[in-house]
C-alpha cells in the first residue's frame, strides 16, 4: 500500500517521501531578484520541516519582466553563485530544489507602463486592465530560450530541477486560453496551436538541462472561466508533454478558490493521473493525512503539495511523520499576503 511516506521516483529524483512544498512568492528578494536573509532562512526551516522537495516561489526568466515585487529572479548568470548557496543551504536541511521559472504577463499591477509586457494578443485583462503587446514569432522563440537559459542557470546552480508555470493565468495559461488567444497564426485557433507555445518552451528548456534533469510542469486542469481552457484542453497539453518526457505535471486551477475545502482538484488530478506515465502532484486544500492517505489508496496521484499549510507550519511533514496527524492548522483564509512580505499572520 502506498502511504504519505514512501520514497517516491520524480525522474531521476528518489524523493525521501510524497509531500512538496508547492511553488509559493515569499516577496522577500531583492531587487534584481537578489535573495535575503529572510528568504534564507525561511527555505532552511521548509528544508528542516519534512518536505521532500521544496519549489521556490515564481522566478522571473528576464530582467525585464516580473508580475509581482520581491519576486526570486533566474534572469542573470550573475545570480548563479548566489542561489548555489539557497541549494545548498536546502540540502543540508535534507530536501530539494525545484526553481520555478515564469513569465508573468499581462495579470500584473507591478509597474506595468514602464515595461514591455507579452501577451498572446492585444486583449485587455478583466483584472489589472492591461493590454499586452502581441507576440511575434520571434518573440515566442526568444521566450522559449529565455526559459531554457533560465532552466540551464538552475541546474548550473546545485537545483535538483525545474518547473515551468504554466498555470493561474500567467503568459503560458493564456496562450491555452480562446479568451486571451485571439491569434489566427501557428499559435491561435485549434487546441495544438494555442498548446504549441508550451510544447516549445519545454522542448527548449529540456535541450538546455538534458534527458536526466528532471522538468516539472504547473498547469491549470481548467480556468473555470466560461470561454477558457478547459478540462480537455489541460488534457491534450498533459499527454503531449508525456510523450515527449516530462518528469511531472501539478495539478492547479484558478489561484485561490474560497472555501473550497480538502484536496479541490482531486478528481481532474486522478484523472490524469490514470492518462499519464509521469507522476502527477495535486495541489490546493491539501490539509488531512487521512484524506491524503485515502486518496493515495483511491487514486494513481503521487505528490501532494502543500503551499498556505506550510506558511503557518513549516514543520508540518516532520509533524505527520513524528505521528501528529492532525490536519494542518492552515484555515484557508488567504491573508497570507503582505506589503512586507507574504506570511502567515496567525502563526
Ligand atoms: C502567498 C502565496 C504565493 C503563491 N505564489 C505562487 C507562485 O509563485 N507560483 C505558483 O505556482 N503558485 C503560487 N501560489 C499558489 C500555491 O502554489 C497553491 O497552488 C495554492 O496556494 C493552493 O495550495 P494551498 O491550498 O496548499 O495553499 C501562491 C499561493 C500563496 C498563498
């Protein structure tokens, strides 16, 4: 029987158990995407409290492009040396590394009329009201290679991987998405069109790092939006990305749902999780070991990753494994964000 606790094949990665911390913007770096002390020590105590793999909050892939302040940067080989010291600070505390590498886009509120923000086409966002510059194709291919040199300055830096955010409405999502995707080129219209800027960027990335460096994706199964992508669009883009080598795919959907209890997107995680020969990780409302523990025994899903849950208890996992199984203090509340930097008020 599979438990919480097993080692667990990610790639080439024997992770020492099922439970990850999921991708999660301290905004706590420097400018330039420069880490602080403060982040230091926070990923020492994720690393110290039982997760096997920790995924760093979203790492901007360019100088010139960041959704969100405080953000992690891989932008710059002069940000190599520096984060081979948060590697290492990481696996003395006995866990791993996973970058997560992003372009923003068009759902931002950070400076956005003093930089060049991409979009798949000039549509205005419902939310922050900007209007993106369309991609050329020229464009699409320098993203794919800022991507792949971002991926390659990750392992270059001690990472033990990479994951490419390809969910919660970022550039990626919104190529996926007929509300965002209004092209009529090689990239808009039919599903393997608006899917083929995600293909590229992994195809690019996994030239960069090799066949044995481990490349994990994070993916909406739906944007519960009406004219969205959908459930059987997040499916195409899954098994294309199997094919051609993924070593995992996280389940996402929109970012934060209100009041949407255990384990949310269990059902569209198990099954693709039946559709995939990479292991699948499920994030969001992951809070019960009983429930995590029936879902393991209910389900091919192989991770679970945790993200508010370990804001207000970064020692959670070793909690669960000392034999506390009470579910994680976390209520969901979502006021985890700060001007000061993102915690968890009630800790
Ligand atoms: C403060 C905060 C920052 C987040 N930053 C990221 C991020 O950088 N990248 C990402 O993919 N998801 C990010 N998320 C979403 C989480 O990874 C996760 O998908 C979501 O919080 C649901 O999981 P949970 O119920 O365990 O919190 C963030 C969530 C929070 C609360």
């Amino acid at each position: 029987m599979r438990t919480l606790f097993d080692r667990a094949r990610l790639g080439t990665l024997s992770l020492k158990n099922r439970c990850i911390r999921a991708a999660t913007w301290e905004r706590m770096a420097r400018a330039g995407g420069h880490l602080s002390p403060a982040l230091m020590r926070m990923y020492a105590e994720l690393a110290e409290g039982g997760v096997s793999l920790i995924e760093t909050g979203y790492a901007s892939i360019f100088p010139w492009e960041q959704p969100n302040p405080g953000m992690m940067g891989m932008h710059d080989d002069r940000l190599v040396e520096e984060y081979a010291v948060l590697s290492g600070v990481v696996h003395d505390g006995g866990s791993r590394l996973a970058m997560q590498l992003a372009y923003g886009g068009s759902q931002t509120r950070y400076l956005p009329s003093s930089r060049l923000i991409w979009g798949p086409s000039a549509v205005r966002h419902p939310a922050s009201g900007v209007v993106p510059t369309p991609m050329s194709i020229r464009d699409i291919g320098d993203l794919a290679e800022g991507f792949a040199a971002a991926a390659a300055r990750s392992k270059d830096a001690g990472c033990d991987g990479v994951m490419i955010h390809a969910a919660h409405g970022y550039l990626l999502g919104q190529f996926l998405s007929p509300l965002f995707n209004r092209r009529t080129d090689d990239y808009g219209g039919p599903l393997p069109n608006r899917a083929r800027i995600i293909l590229d960027v992994y195809g690019a990335v996994r030239e960069a790092v090799g066949r044995s460096y481990p490349v994990l994706i994070k993916i909406n199964c739906s944007d519960f939006v009406d004219g969205g992508a959908t459930f059987a669009d997040s499916m195409y883009v899954c098994r294309e990305l199997d094919k051609q080598g993924i070593d995992a795919v996280e389940v996402s959907g929109g970012g934060l749902p209100p009041g949407a209890g255990q384990s949310y997107y269990r059902d569209y995680g198990a099954c693709l999780s039946c559709l995939l020969s990479a292991p699948v990780i499920l994030v969001g409302g992951n809070r019960d070991p009983v429930e995590l523990q029936r879902i393991l025994e209910d389900t091919k899903l192989s991770f679970f990753s945790f993200s508010r849950p370990l804001l207000r208890e970064p020692g959670l996992i070793a909690r669960w494994e000392r034999g506390d199984r009470s579910p994680a203090a976390c209520t969901s509340c979502g006021e985890c964000f700060h001007d000061e930097g993102n915690y968890c008020p009630y800790r």
